[in-house]
C-alpha cells in the first residue's frame, strides 16, 4: 500500500503540443506497478490549459479547485471544484482556467495496454 501526499510527488510541465502553464503528478502510475488504472494531478495556472486532444481510452475527473472551461466537440462547458466529469473515449476535450486562481484536477486513465 502506498499512502503520501500529493505535494510529495514530483511535478512536472504537461509536454504536449498546446498545454500552456499547465503542470502535471504521476500519483499512482508505472513507478508504483499499477496494473489497471494511473491516478495523476493536474494543476493549470490563471490563462493556462491542457491541449485540445482526443485519444482511444477514457477519463474520469474530479475538479479540486478552481473554475474554468471544459472544451468541447459540442461546445465549451464551465466547470468548478467539486464537479466531476467523464470524457469519453475519442472524444475531443481540453480545460481551460479561466479564473484567477490555479485549477488543480485528479485524473483517472487506464493503464497502457489495458484498453480494448
């Protein structure tokens, strides 16, 4: 079992083409021999954002502070802390902070290799 604070894992620039100001933590993921599910926290400046991407698995997250904007195929969709949201496979999706605050999200995605 493997318990430790957020703060404790290392965190990093997103380096996909179209992230802006946008950081990322590996929670739970290859390191700690997750086979199913990787756990990674996301936390994006005021203005900044994820890319606008799409690929074959899914994700769950759970906003933990902040406002902002979930981009869309079907439009933008404003999200705050405590929302949940599920992005489904293939689906175009990036998140955009449009407060004055940091958004920090956890994200769940399958392991490499577990999609069918």
């Amino acid at each position: 079992m493997k318990i430790k604070p957020i703060q404790d894992h290392p965190q990093a620039p997103v380096q996909m083409d179209g992230a802006k100001d946008a950081k990322i933590r590996m929670l739970i993921g290859p390191d700690d021999k997750a086979p199913t599910f990787h756990m990674r926290h996301f936390e994006v400046a005021p203005g900044g954002h994820t890319p606008y991407h799409e690929h074959p698995y899914e994700h769950e997250i759970l906003i933990l502070k902040g406002t902002g904007t979930a981009k869309t195929q079907e439009g933008d969709r404003p999200f705050k802390a405590g929302d949940v949201i599920f992005v489904p496979p293939s689906v175009m999706h990036g998140f955009i902070n449009t407060s004055t605050a940091p958004v920090e999200f956890i994200c769940l995605i399958p392991a490499p290799g577990t999609c069918k």
